[in-house]
C-alpha cells in the first residue's frame, strides 16, 4: 500500500484500526515518508493509559504513532464489557493530535464486523475533535486481534455465577 499523498501535510499520526500486514506495510511507507514511526506497548500504562502518548506528543519532528489506546476503547467493551480507556482520554488524545498538527488514521477492509463498526462510530466521535483519514488497507479476513466469546454462563447475568 502506498499511503496517499494528503498524509504527507500532516505532522503528526496515530495508527489505529485493523490489524494485519496492510497496517505493517502503511507503518514503513510512513517511515520512507520521513515521519518517525513509534509502536506502542501492546498493553496501556496502568494508571494512565494516555500518558506515553503525551510523552511522545511533546517531542519535535514527524510522529507516526502505531497506537493501541483507541484499540482498547473499542475492543474493551467486546472483550470484557468495558474499556480501560474513557471517551475523555480519547478525546484528549484527538486534541493533542489537532493541536500538533495530525490527524488519525482509521485503517479498514471492506469486511463489515462488530469491530468495524465500533471503530466506525468511535472514529465518527473523534472527527469532532481531529482529522480522521480513512484507508482501506485491502485485507479480507477480518482483525487479527478477534474479541473473545463471553461466557455463557455469565453472559445472561454478570452478577450471578452458577456453579456446578
């Protein structure tokens, strides 16, 4: 994939959306572009999942931040039932990309999936707040990060465990 010319005006950009090797691809195009490419943990600070986000948000030069903060808002609540991210570190991440100049890539495939349209409407939220860039990264397939199937048990009422 070759990431369209329109990113080059931006400073600044977080990497978020489907997973697989069109994401890998953009995240070294970006590098040949001149942006310095960051990965982020696989897992968030637990205190404050926005904090190395700040930390590399206040360093100079191109950033592309391949991100997993807006991962977690949409996988969370698949997976567990709830995020470790709220809307206000999410919102506040969009700001600091706005104000340094970026924007935030939304990465999709032409799959409709609960995932994708979790990201589709987190990514609708956050175009209020910063540039969002859609890019179809062209893999069927489906993520490589699938949410887990709750438990049957525990799927009709979270309070009530049967045991036995």
């Amino acid at each position: 994939m070759i990431p369209p010319p329109t990113l080059a005006r931006y400073r600044t950009l977080i990497v978020e959306g489907h997973e697989g090797a069109g994401r890998n691809r953009l995240v070294a195009e970006l590098a040949h572009l001149g942006f310095e490419v960051r990965h982020m943990p696989p897992t968030l600070h637990h205190l404050d999942p926005g904090l190395p986000y700040r930390e590399l948000l206040a360093g100079p030069g191109r950033l592309a931040v391949d991100g997993n903060l807006i991962a977690e808002l949409v996988h969370g609540p698949l997976r567990r039932g709830r995020s470790r991210v709220t809307w206000m570190q999410a919102l506040d991440l969009a700001d600091a990309v706005a104000e340094r100049d970026g924007a935030m890539l939304h990465l999709t495939t032409s799959e409709t999936t609960e995932v994708a349209t979790a990201y589709a409407r987190v990514f609708h939220t956050l175009a209020q707040h910063v540039p969002v860039v859609t890019l179809d990264v062209g893999e069927p397939g489906g993520p490589s990060r699938a949410p887990r199937a709750r438990s049957t048990q525990l799927s009709k009422n979270d309070r009530q465990l049967t045991i036995g």
